[in-house]
C-alpha cells in the first residue's frame, strides 16, 4: 500500500471512529490537560476497559454486559492503536483553537 493510499485510508478511519472513543479521548486529554502525549491517553483506555470494579459489580448483578462491552473495547484499541493516534493528534488540534 503506497503512503498516500494509507493516508487516504487512515483518514476515512478516523471520521467514522466509534462516539465512545472520540469521547474518551477527549475526556482523557481535559483531565490530563495539554501535557498529556500519545502514550498517556492510551495507557488511561486501557485502564478504563481492563478488569475493575465495574466488572464485579456487573457480576455481582449477573450481567455480563460490562465485561463484553470492556473486552470488545480493548480488542478495538489494540487493533487500531494508529487511529487512536490520529484521533488523539485531531483532538489536540481542534482544542488549540
């Protein structure tokens, strides 16, 4: 795949990424403020979707719910970490303005 292709491809990516990750990113970088990197907001959406307590007092309920949503979110992360990227440099464009 040439660069541009990818570019091209990377861009279409970004602008039908899921509303739960736009949304967590940006809730990751107002807490965080301008100091926060790349590496940083990643490490954070792992932490929001690997095993806590929400995951217990799901259980607790009998609901799986909170785990299959968490792991799907985690797989989506982990196979798309250079859209979370380019949302993350997107993100960080829109609110220096």
């Amino acid at each position: 795949m040439l660069n541009k292709e990818y570019e091209v491809l990377l861009k279409k990516s970004v602008e039908v990424a899921p509303d739960w990750l736009v949304n967590d990113i940006q809730d990751i970088l107002e807490k965080a403020g301008i100091i926060a990197g790349v590496s940083h907001v990643i490490s954070q959406l792992h932490e929001r979707y690997s095993f806590n307590l929400k995951h217990i007092l799901s259980a607790i309920h009998f609901s799986d719910e909170w785990a299959r949503v968490s792991r799907e979110r985690l797989n989506f992360i982990d196979n798309n970490v250079e859209i979370v990227v380019a949302l993350y440099y997107n993100i960080r464009e829109k609110n220096k303005h």
